[in-house]
C-alpha cells in the first residue's frame, strides 16, 4: 500500500547543512598500533586521541563517516543518565552513584572546551534546558532536584512553576517544570564534520564504506578483516553502538538497537517561534516516552525526537505520531508543515550507563542509551588513554564490566513492543495521577 507522504523529505534536515559524505578511497596499512570500528563521535574521538600522542591508527566505518547516529541526533548536549540517582545507588552503591552524577558535569565541560580550543565551527549554543513536568507532584520532584543540582554541583538550576512556564514554554501542558543552564544544543552533523577534519589532520586514516567484518586473535594483537582487506593491529577498539552487527557478536548481545526519530517543521513566522520558544531553549519533558525538542540553531524552525517503535523500512506511522505530539504540545501548529523526518538508532542495554570494558583483549566504548553527545566524545577519549595505559586520563566512573547479555537475545529485539508497552503504560499511570 502507498503510505501517504507526511514530510517533504525523509533525510535529517542536518545534513543541508552538512552532508554525510565518502572520504577519499585511500591504501589500507598492513599493520597499525590500533584499529577502531565505527567512525562517529566516539570512533573519532578515541582516534584523535591516539593518533595525536603518535599512535598508528585506523578507523573503519560500515557507511559514510557520521551516517550512523552521530549526525542524525538532535544535537542537545544533555549528558543525561537514564537511571536516577536512587537505582544507580541499589543497583552500585552510593560511591558509583556520587562518581556518576559528577562526571557529567565534566564529561559537558570537556566538550564545551573542546568546541572551542579546537575552533569547531557547529552552532553550539549553551541556552540552558527546560524540563517540562506531567503534574503537580513531578513538579515538586523537579524543583527539589534542581535545587540538589545547584546544592551539590554547583549547576544553575532552577524550579519554573506554572505561573511562569509560559515565559519558557508556550504550552499548558506541564504544570511547571526546572531549567538547567548547563546543557544547550549544536548541530550533530557540523559536530561530526569538524571532528572528522580534525580528526584527519592529526593523522587519523579513516576509511569510509569499509565494513568490519571480523576480528581475530592473532598472536598477542589481532586480525581484523574488511571489505577493502585485513589488517594487523595490536589493539582494537570497537565503537558501532546502535549500529552492532556480526561483526562483534559479544556486543551485539548485549546492545538492542532501538529508532529515535526526529521532525523538522518548515520555517515559522518569528512572532510564531517567539509565543511558542520565548527563550530558545532545548526542551525535554519528565514522560518514560517523552518527547525532546529544540529550536532549529537558527531560531526558525521546531524540531522535535521521540520514540520510533517501527523496525523495518520507513513507514509514515511514527511520523504521524511525533506530528500529533507536537501539536498537542503547540495547538496553534495543526496545519504545519514538516520538511524533514528521519530516524536513526541508539544503543540501549540492561544497565542503561553508558561503558567503556575490555573483553578478550578488545576495548569497546559504547551504549550511549540516546546520549551520546556528550558521553561518546567523553568516554570514546577515556577509552583511547585506556589503550594508552594513561592511569589519570583514562580514569572514568563507566569503566567496569561488560553490560549483562540479553537472554535469548541474537539481535532481533524481538522484546521491544512489550517494553515500549510498559514504559506507555508508566506514563498513562503518571498521567492519570496527574489528573485526579
Ligand atoms: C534520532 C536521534 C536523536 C538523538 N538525539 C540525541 C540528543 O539530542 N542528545 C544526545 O546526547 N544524544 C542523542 N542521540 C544519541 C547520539 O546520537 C548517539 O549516542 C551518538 O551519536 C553515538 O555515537 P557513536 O560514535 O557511539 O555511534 P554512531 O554515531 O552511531 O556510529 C557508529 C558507527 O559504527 C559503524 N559500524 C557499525 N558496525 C560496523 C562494522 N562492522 N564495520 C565498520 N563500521 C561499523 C556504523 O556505520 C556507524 O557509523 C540521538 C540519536 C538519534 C538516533
């Protein structure tokens, strides 16, 4: 059947400003100090590292450079941890906890630096984050934790109630919620590109279009066979988070790709985006299947991610449904047009942190659970002084044991519509308590 078409274009809108390209076919060297698969924001990281302190290094990438997640995301440098402090605590105990909640502020500060020591130009504004609340009792949640967060880390952070929500938001759909004045937003897809020109000029081979496709013991380094021939390496470092195939077969049990899409709206009058983002903030809201969104870096357009439950081909379903919550967010939006939807994949796992681990020799540096912009530069660069065996710079909280194999799990999620069910089910429940 022809499914009707819901958005001009199904590409990221980033990339009419940053295509996703192939780089240059070049020889592949027969033997390197590291090989890394997967060139996105973690791959590249790691590799700049590395090849900046001398090492010989190569990354291979399935695709073109950043076509994996890396410039499709929504950019929002949110470093978020998807479990929260107190199950972190049960699940690792308190010092993992304390050690956690503090890397992130570091781990957002390492990047910022690095946006602008390196001069990358990638529209990075640090706007601050609006979180959106479902109800009067999330909204005293919310406000007793901004209150930690400036308390404990020193992060400005502060309660919205209702009243004033209008002056972040321009929606009644939240009764209130908190800013946070450390996250803002960048373009992921000019992020990628300057990474990658840095990345290049330090040395780094990137060979695009070339796919993994095994990784051997070999003596006390390895083989690692691609499509354009093998290589030797004395380590390796695996980087293809949502992107897992065959090649790490111990990975891809433990990783379950999920969608995430995103959709651009055309460009809406100034007075329009004025009402509805007085303050041009990234926004996140406190549902299980919530909804992030931002205004385009210059200030035009909405664009707006959320869950995308489809597993094959690009059905216009999930489209509808992140078109739906946008207008109930923003009424006044129901004819809009939307130029762009696409989608692309995150890595979740069954401890929800992302994690730098060794196994059998080779080093991954992965599981991002949707935010990775600032987790893969930050844990693919710990990851890279792991190899170097830096004690200081490769210390980092996400440093443990692989995350738990998925019983009966090969890489076919086929799990995936109960747990999105049950998180749907959370956020009826939060709803209807909301509303008694
Ligand atoms: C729609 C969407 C919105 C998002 N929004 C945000 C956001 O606002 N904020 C945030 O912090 N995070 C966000 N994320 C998550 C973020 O984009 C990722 O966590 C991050 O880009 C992961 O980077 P990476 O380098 O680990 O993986 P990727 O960029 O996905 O790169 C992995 C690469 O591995 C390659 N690969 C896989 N297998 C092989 C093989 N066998 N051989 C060679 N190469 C291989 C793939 O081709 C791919 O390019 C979002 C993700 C999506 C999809």
């Amino acid at each position: 059947m022809h499914e009707p078409k819901v958005a001009d274009k199904n590409t990221p809108y980033w990339w009419e400003a940053a295509p996703v390209m192939p780089l240059p076919p070049q020889p592949l060297a027969r033997k390197v100090d590291v090989a890394i698969i997967g060139a996105g924001y973690a791959g590249l990281s790691a590799g700049l590292a590395l090849a900046r302190e001398g090492r010989s290094v190569a990354a291979f990438d399935a695709m073109n450079p950043g076509e994996g997640a890396s410039s499709r995301n929504g950019g929002i440098t949110s470093g978020n941890i998807r479990l929260d402090y107190a199950t972190i605590t049960r699940r690792f105990g308190e010092e993992k906890a304390m050690a956690i909640e503090a890397e992130g502020k570091v781990a957002r500060e390492f990047l910022y630096d690095f946006i602008k020591s390196e001069k990358l130009d990638c529209d990075f504004q640090l706007v601050g984050l609006f979180k959106g609340a479902i109800g009067y009792e999330q909204y005293e949640k919310m406000a007793r934790g901004a209150e930690a967060l400036a308390r404990k880390l020193g992060i400005e952070s502060y309660a919205v109630p209702y009243a004033k929500q209008r002056n972040y938001a321009g929606t009644d759909f939240y009764r209130g919620g908190m800013v946070r004045m450390d996250i803002g937003g960048l373009h992921p897809a000019k992020f990628h590109a300057e990474l990658l020109r840095v990345a290049l000029a330090s040395g780094l081979a990137v060979h695009s279009n070339t796919p993994v496709t095994s990784i051997e013991r070999d003596g006390s380094g390895f083989r690692v066979a691609t499509s354009a021939g093998t290589v030797q390496a004395r380590q390796v470092l695996v980087c293809t988070n949502g992107y897992t195939d065959g090649a790490s077969p111990f990975l891809r049990r433990r990783l379950v790709p999920v969608r995430s899409r995103i959709i651009a709206t055309e460009e809406l009058a100034p007075e329009v985006m004025a009402r509805l983002m007085p303050k041009l903030m990234m926004m996140g809201e406190g549902r299980e299947l919530g909804f992030y969104y931002r205004p385009s870096p210059d200030g035009r357009r909405i664009l707006l991610g959320g869950r995308d439950s489809s597993r094959a081909g690009d059905p216009a379903a999930p489209t509808l449904r992140l078109r739906s919550g946008l207008v109930e967010l923003f009424p006044e939006l129901e004819n809009v047009r939307l130029s762009h939807s696409w989608f692309g994949n995150v890595a979740m796992h069954r401890d929800m942190l992302p994690r730098i681990f060794e196994k059998n020799g080779v080093v991954y540096a992965t599981g991002f659970c949707g935010s990775g912009v600032v987790w893969a530069p930050w844990i693919g660069t710990r990851a890279a002084h792991k190899l170097m065996g830096h004690g200081e710079q490769a210390r980092t909280a996400f440093d443990f044991r692989p995350p738990a194999a998925i019983p009966l799990y090969h890489g076919n999620p086929w799990f995936m519509p109960a747990v999105i069910k049950g998180y749907a089910l959370q956020d009826r429940i939060a709803w209807w308590r909301a509303s008694r």
